[in-house]
C-alpha cells in the first residue's frame, strides 16, 4: 500500500470523526413557535398553547376588507401616471403641418379639433375607470 493511500485514508477518517463528535443541539433549547395573527372589531384573540405563543394585533371593523396599506397607490395622480402614458405626449412634440394643431406650416389648425375629441375621450374613458370599485 502506499504511503499517500493510508494518509488520505486517516485524514478521511479524521474528519468523518469530527463531524460525529459535535454534539446535537437540544430539543428543550429549541425557540418558541410564534403565531402574530391580525383581529378586526371585536374578534376575539386565539389563545395561546403550550407550544405556540400567540400574538394579536387589533386593528378598527372599517379595515377588514381594505387593501393593505403597503399595496395602497400613494401619490399624486402625476406621479402615479405611467412612463407609457407620459411617453405618448412626446409623440406629437415639434409635429407641424396639417392635422397637427399648431400655428406653424399649412394647414396646422386642422388637427385642433381632432385633438380636442381625443382628449374628451380619455377624460371620459378616465372617469369610467375611477368609478370602477375595486376588487
């Protein structure tokens, strides 16, 4: 047998050995099972057990159905508008001639009317939206 063979042959040993030798941590030291639960109105509490540890936080009836305030949309409506909206009114920037609503070139007074009816519509297709409730 070689002398490498029985060196790598004791040092796998060695270290199988001292993995085994560590001890186990104990299943009295093991950290309580902690339930936080969140009760509406005048729900009553979960009791607590001898294994689980209950925790309520009590929070107004009017709450109960509402989005959680970290999902809520916070902000203006400018700063809540999408890049993608925010993009199409770069579409017609320096736009001059006819249909493009603007005193420079032929005929640019053509597109007001136009742009007048297409804003009406999103006015309106807004509002629609802003009536929708929630779901």
């Amino acid at each position: 047998m070689s002398k490498f063979t029985i060196v790598m042959g004791a040092a796998a040993t060695a270290v199988a050995g001292g993995y085994a030798a560590l001890p186990a941590p104990a299943a009295a030291q093991a950290a309580p099972n902690i339930a936080e639960i969140i009760v509406y109105g005048d729900d009553p509490c979960p009791r607590s057990t001898d294994d689980q540890v209950v925790v309520c936080a009590r929070r107004p009836e009017a709450e109960r159905y509402r989005i959680p305030p970290k999902m809520r949309q916070s902000g203006t409506p400018q700063e809540m508008e999408s890049w993608a909206v925010r993009s199409k009114n770069l579409e017609t920037v320096g736009s001059t001639g006819i249909n493009s609503c603007s005193p420079v070139g032929p005929a640019g007074y053509t597109g007001c009317l136009i742009k007048v009816i297409e804003q009406a519509r999103g006015e309106r297709k807004q509002q629609a939206d802003d009536e929708i409730p929630p779901q």
